[in-house]
C-alpha cells in the first residue's frame, strides 16, 4: 500500500534512532491483512469453556497471547451468530484487547475510561468488575456515545455510568476519585493504516504533531481525577514516539511521583528495547507480533490509596406514581426470577426518574452537572392505567440476567441455528412448538439462545409476542 511520506520518513528516524529494534519486514506488514479477533465475555463464559464456545463460533482455537480471553478468528464473524447479541463474545483487533487485560479490573474498584466508545475495552473492565463498585465510560463524542451505550447494554455489565463529557469536565467534578483510569487515547493511528484506508486520510488531517497535545491535556486530566496510588493504563494504536514514549516521558516529568509498573513477560508482547524512552512499556509490532500495532503502558501514581465512598442512593420526594411503579417493577422480577435472584435485588435502591425505573448503587449527586447518557440500569417504565399499574420491563435488563437467574417457567432456550432465534432476532412472531414444554402460557419471559438470555417476550397461547426493541433487530 502506498503509506503517506511523512510516516515513512518518522519510522525510517525511529529506527536510526532505535537500532535494537529490529525493522525488517515493517513496511511488507502493511501489504499483508491484520488479523481478526474476537473476545469472549468474561461475565458470561468460564474459562473452562472457552475453547469449546470459540471452537462452535469460528471452528478454530487459537488463543491470542496476551488476552486471557481472546481468541484469532478465522473468517470475520463481527454480529452474524445470535451469540453476539447475546453479549457472549465481542468482535476486537487482537492488539486492542492487551490494555483492559493490562489494568486487570478488579470487583470493588472504581475506574475510569476516559476515551471509552466504542467500548470493546469498557466491556471488558465492566465484565472483569462484576458489578461490584463503579465503571464510568466515558465518550467525548455524542454520537459515538450511543454506540457505547449500545454496547454497554449487549454486554450485560451492570454498575456503570456512561458520560458525554470533556476529561477536562470530569476532572473538575471528580478530582482524586478513581482507582484507575484507562486512556485509550485518540491518536494518529498509524497501527490502523493496513486494516483502513479511513486512517491514512485521517492522519493527512489530524497528524501527530495536532494529536499529541491533546493527549497530553487528556493525561493532565486524568492526573486530576486519580487517587493517590491509583494506576494509569495509557493505549495507543500508533507507531509515533512523541505520542507514546516521549508523550508519556514528558507528562512524568510535569507530574513528578509516577512510576512504570513494569510487565516484561508478556507473552506475544515486544517490552521495551534498551534504547526506549520509557522502560517497562510495551509494544505490538505488526512485523514481530501478530497483532496491529500498539502501544501500551501501565503507570503508579505515588500515595496510599483509599477507598471511594460513592454514597448512597437516597429516594427523595417520591410521587405515590413513583411507589407504584417501582411496586409493579418487584412484581414483574417475583414472576420471572429464582428466590435466589431475587434476592440480589432485595433491598437495593430502585430510582425513579419520570416513567423510568433504574437500579442505582451510588450517590446520583456525584455525576451532577456532567452530561450522563447512562446511570445504573435502566429496569422499566411504568404508566397509570385506571386503577392498576403497568409495567414495562427493559430488554437491557434481561441481558444483566444468567440463565440460572431465571424461572425455567420464563426462560425460552432457542438453539443458535434454529428458525426461531433468527425469527426473534428479526422482531418477527414466533409460534411455540413442543420445544416450549413447561413454559408459562401468560406473562414474560425471556428468549435466549442456549444458555444466553438476549430479550423479551410475551406469552400468550401458542404464539409469542416479540419485544425485541425496533433497534436492536437484525435485518
Ligand atoms: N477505547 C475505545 C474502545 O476500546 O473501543 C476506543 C477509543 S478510540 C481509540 C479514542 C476515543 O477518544 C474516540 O472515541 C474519540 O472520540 C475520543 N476522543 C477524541 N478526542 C478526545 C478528547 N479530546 N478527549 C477525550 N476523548 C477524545
């Protein structure tokens, strides 16, 4: 491919610069195609079953070094297998899945991604946290926000809030309030040019030299909204070292009590060469690794950490509507849940905002004054008709479900192939058939494709209504 002539003339310096990194072979990998990938949900799949779900998904099993949940995919399946919007796997470049990897999220923590859509990284860190404590995704642009969203929700994570913000915003709102930030910063996307020609144009436009100072004012930050002992991963699918070693380089030299926490043996990975900038980085190289190329680093800010307090939800003011509302809500969970289910909903504060119920484990008021395109999860909304309540649950809802949560009476398990998954999936009616034994003949329940819930449906004698949203069906 022919590469802009300003990037081959910054990639012949670097490796002048940087003799101990091999160069043979560079320029070739752009004429060979970048391989594909897919990551399976760690909220949603053990890993004792990997392999075999991989194996049924793509008919090979070649894991992906440095993911523990990443696998190579033969032939690009991107959303064509029900098991997709299920939010079992997710489609994802295999270099892009070595930073959520890198920040290994832990239930409990409260974390950042500061530049979050479309989410592949996001999902992961939220799968990893297991609802426990809180993920805030953040995305600069609106649009692109909704694509997080979107795929916020098919993940099933719960205990995130998605924000439309600017760092700068969240840095005011938020000072020292994070265990850890994720800065899978915007960039020039050199490591990108193989897989998209968009990128070269991109790059004609928004250069490194227009990039790396909005990094750096991404990075100050982040410094702002980290704990003291909390930890950085900064990401970028670049070659150019003014965006990653020396980016990184100058931005602990103005922020002095950072370290690199150093991860040398991570397998597939190229560390640092000795002549690097910055010891303890990492890179993927296309021409020594197989992945795209990236760039990776994993920084300690100095201090002792302690914990957040993120509050608590406080129901205020509520209407006899909102009581209602949030009564017909438990309802409608008592008639699809098991005891034990039921039982992590017990006690937890439902909100009510307008007609719409969510889940909400936090103190709202924290998120006051910043744009929010998701607080906690959204349950239902509910309306006053005569003298009873209505309640309608959310599809999002059911995919924050495990099969094992679910009453086997209001779980429909349809197989991947079958007529009726592809019938649901497309919004169209389906005719129960002997497959439905034992399913209640009136009220929700949720269709899934084996063991994954994907939606809602209403059963009414011997046809389902489907509640599969309008925008989330396949064509
Ligand atoms: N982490 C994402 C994922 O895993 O899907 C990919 C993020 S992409 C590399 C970088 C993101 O940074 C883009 O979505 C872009 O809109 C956002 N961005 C651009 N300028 C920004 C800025 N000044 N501050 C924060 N984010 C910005």
């Amino acid at each position: 491919m022919i590469l802009p002539g300003k990037f081959t003339e910054e990639m012949d310096a670097f490796f002048s610069r940087h003799k101990d990194i091999p160069s043979e072979g560079f320029y070739e990998s752009f004429d060979t195609p970048g391989r594909k990938g897919i990551r399976l949900s760690t909220l949603k799949t053990d890993p004792d079953t990997r392999d075999e779900i991989v194996s049924a998904l793509t008919g090979s099993v070649e894991r992906v070094p440095w993911c523990s949940c990443g696998y190579y995919a033969p032939t690009d399946i991107s959303n064509s297998n029900p098991y997709y919007h299920a939010g079992v796997y997710y489609p994802q470049e295999p270099s892009a899945m070595l930073p959520a990897e890198v920040i290994a999220a832990r239930p409990g923590e409260v974390i950042l991604d500061m530049c979050a859509a479309p989410g592949g990284k996001a999902c992961r860190i939220g799968e990893d946290m297991r609802g426990k404590g809180l993920l805030v995704a953040n995305e600069i642009n609106y649009d692109r926000s909704k694509a997080l969203l979107r795929n916020i929700e098919r993940s099933g994570i719960t205990g995130v809030v998605i924000l439309n913000e600017t760092p700068q915003n969240i840095a005011s709102r938020l000072p020292g309030f994070f265990d850890k930030i994720l800065i899978d910063a915007p960039c020039s996307g050199e490591g990108m040019f193989r897989r998209d020609p968009g990128a070269v144009r991109s790059y004609e436009e928004y250069g490194p030299s227009k990039i790396a100072p909005v990094q750096q004012e991404i990075l100050d930050a982040a410094d702002i909204c980290l704990k003291e002992g909390g930890e950085i991963v900064y990401s970028t699918c670049t070659f150019c070292e003014d965006e990653n070693e020396a980016g990184i380089r100058a931005f602990m030299d103005k922020h002095p009590g950072y370290e690199v926490i150093p991860h040398p043996e991570i397998e597939g990975v190229t560390s640092s060469a000795p002549s690097s900038l910055l010891q303890g980085s990492m890179r993927i190289w296309p021409h020594l690794n197989p992945g795209d190329g990236h760039f990776c680093v994993h920084l300690k800010k100095q201090g002792t950490r302690i914990s957040t307090d993120l509050g608590q939800f406080i129901p205020r003011g509520l209407k006899a509507s909102g009581r209602e509302g949030i009564e017909s809500a438990r309802e409608f969970l008592r008639d699809i849940l098991t005891d034990t289910a039921l039982a992590r909903f017990k006690d937890r504060p439902f909100a009510v905002h307008g007609q719409s119920i969510f889940l909400i484990d936090f103190d709202e008021k924290l998120f006051r004054g910043l744009k929010t395109v998701k607080t906690g999860l959204y349950v239902g909304d509910f309306r006053k008709t005569g003298y009873k309540t209505v309640f309608t649950p959310s599809n999002s809802l059911a995919l924050t479900l495990q099969r094992a949560d679910i009453r086997p009476d209001s779980y429909l398990s349809l197989p991947p192939d079958s007529d009726g998954i592809n019938r649901y999936l497309k919004g169209e009616t389906i005719m129960i058939g002997e497959d439905a034994s034992g399913l209640k003949s009136k009220g929700y329940i949720v269709v899934g494709t084996d063991d994954y819930p994907l939606g809602l449906a209403k059963a009414g004698g011997s046809m389902l209504k489907n509640l599969y949203p309008k925008a989330w069906r396949i064509v």
